[in-house]
C-alpha cells in the first residue's frame, strides 16, 4: 500500500511539472510572436514603355504621401523594382 502510494505522489508530481512546462512554453511562444508583428511594408514591380518592353536601370521613386519622405531604387536587367522595409502608410 506505502509502495502504490509512493508513486501515486510521483504521478501527481510529474503530471504538475508537464503541465506547468506546457503553459511556459505558451506564454514563452506568445511573446515572441509580438515581438514578430513588424510595421512595414514593401513595394515591389516592374517598369515597361507602352510597347510593353522591360527597361533595365530604371529610377523608380517612391512618396509617402503622410510624410513626403521619399524611397528610390533602380530596376535591374529584367526591369524589376523592389523597396522592402518601408514604414507603413500611403504611396
């Protein structure tokens, strides 16, 4: 009877320690993503002429219209553009 009592008081101990490593790892996980959630943004494309043809080297300029603060970037052989960590708002 002492034996069967022994390990229910194991049982009991081990299933705590299982629940309360659960609930860290919830709350640990949780606050990492909130630290995820970011604030930007990224604008990416393309610059072509009427015909439809790609032009490489390109300046494409960017305007936070809240702001004014501007963004540039050139297009590459292909003609693609891409601005990436821009602060969130109206372009």
């Amino acid at each position: 009877m002492l034996k069967q009592l022994s390990c229910f008081r194991l049982s009991l101990w081990s299933g705590s320690l299982l629940l309360l490593a659960a609930a860290l790892f919830v709350a640990v996980s949780f606050a990492f993503s909130a630290f995820a959630q970011e604030s930007t943004g990224a604008i990416h494309g393309t610059v072509s002429d009427i015909t439809g043809d790609r032009i490489p080297m390109a300046s494409v300029v960017i305007v936070n219209s809240a702001t004014g603060l501007r963004h540039t970037a050139v297009t590459d052989a292909e003609g693609r553009f891409f601005l990436d960590a821009l602060p969130v708002g109206d372009y």
